[in-house]
C-alpha cells in the first residue's frame, strides 16, 4: 500500500510506502521542487530518521536497474545504450 500526498507548505510530494508485513518501518520518498530526491525511515534506535538524498535523474537510473539483469550500463538521455 502506497499514499501519495502533496504538501503545499514546503512545495514537495511525499510518497509513503508503507509495510503492511510490519517487518520494517515504513520508507518515504521526498521529490521537492527542485526534482532532489530523498529516501527515509525511520530509525527506532537513533529516534530519527535515516535518510539519503540524490537527483532525480539518479532516482530515474535507479528505478530502470529493477528491470535490468547484472552487468554495467551507460545511460544516455536516460535509454541504455551499451551492456
């Protein structure tokens, strides 16, 4: 399950996947308006959360790796070009 939500007072979209096996903490997706990326969970141990961030061209290469098999890839305009 999933909830997306914008949240108008920082201009960003918050995107909240949550885990119903209640194995882990839930994990957020923060896209601001920039297009900067940022993952967090929280962190029951520290009470905060752990997050990292990178661009949203980064988030766009990361979410194509799910498809790809093992190997190295160079992206050009975002479309693999070389295996």
């Amino acid at each position: 399950m999933i909830t997306i939500e914008e949240d108008e007072h920082f201009n960003e979209t918050l995107v909240t996947i949550l885990d119903t096996t209640e194995t882990y903490e839930d994990v957020q997706l923060i896209v601001d308006a920039q297009g900067d990326v940022f993952l967090r969970q929280w962190d029951e141990q520290n009470n905060n959360f752990m997050a990292i961030g990178f661009t949203s061209d980064m988030y766009r290469k990361l979410m194509q790796a799910w498809d790809l098999p093992h190997g190295i890839y160079h992206f050009r305009k975002d479309v693999e070009i070389d295996t």
